[in-house]
C-alpha cells in the first residue's frame, strides 16, 4: 500500500503536467476577419457623411461595390450633396454587382431628388427580381420613396 500512494502522486503529477502542456500547445481559435468598411458604415450610421468620405477614400477599395455603395451614399448625404459623384460611385457598384440591392435602392433615391422618375422605377424593378417573392427592406424603402415622390407631382 505504501508504494500505491507514491504511484498515484506521480500519476497525478504527470496528468497536470501533460494536461497543461497539451493546453498550451492547443491554438487559439483564428480571429474573425473584419469588415474594412466598418469604421465607414460607422460614420455613416452617426449622420458623419464627411468622415465617411475620408474613411473610405483612405481604404480606396474601387473594386468593391459595397465600398462604391457607400462612398455613393455618403456623398449623396454629405452637406452640401456631391450628387454627381454619387452617381459615378452608385453606377460603377452596378457595374461591378448589377443586382446590388444597397446601390439599386440609393441610385433610385438618387434619380427621385433629380426628377428622374423613370429611372426609379427601373430600379425598384431590378430590386424586386433580386429580392424575390419575400421582398427586401431596400425595395420596401425604394417604393415608399417612389410613393411619396409621385404623391407630390
């Protein structure tokens, strides 16, 4: 019996020991790639349309449409407005994604403040097939923005 306790301290030890170098080999989990448009769409969501335009000029990513989406936006909220710049940054995220529903709701919005009623509504038809029978938020916000267009004339 007096051999079995030694035996059990040593098991024991060896356990902990072998325990805590497995945890220590174990990897973290990879962290979770981050959205580079996040500090844009932050600014964005405080009403900072000018810091926007700073944030995404620095990244530069004019391949993406997201990005092209949101330099359209910011511009077109900014004060005063940079409507034309708008339009160049809301067509190139179409050109890149024709069926972006972000830039198909803006570019509508976008044509309603020039009077381009025609344009909108080709837009909320695009929307409506990328969106499919369950419908979407931007083409619901793209209609009531045609409704309230058409109330005015």
């Amino acid at each position: 019996m007096k051999l079995r306790a030694p035996l059990a301290i040593a098991c024991g030890t060896l356990l902990l020991v072998s325990s805590s170098l497995f945890a220590a080999d174990t990897s973290e989990p990879a962290p979770r790639a981050t959205d580079p448009l996040a500090a844009a769409r932050t600014h964005i969501a405080a009403k900072r349309f000018g810091a926007a335009v700073a944030e995404l000029q620095k990244l530069n990513a004019s391949g993406s449409a997201d990005w092209n989406n949101l330099m359209g936006y910011a511009l077109r909220k900014n004060s005063p407005p940079d409507l034309d710049g708008a339009q160049r940054h809301y067509d190139a995220a179409l050109k890149i994604d024709p069926r972006h529903r972000g830039a198909l709701e803006y570019s509508g919005e976008l044509a309603l403040m020039k009077g381009d009623l025609a344009t909108a509504e080709k837009r909320a038809a695009t929307l409506a097939q990328a969106c499919g029978s369950a419908g979407c938020e931007e083409l619901a916000d793209l209609q009531k923005a045609i409704a309230l267009f058409k109330s005015k004339k």
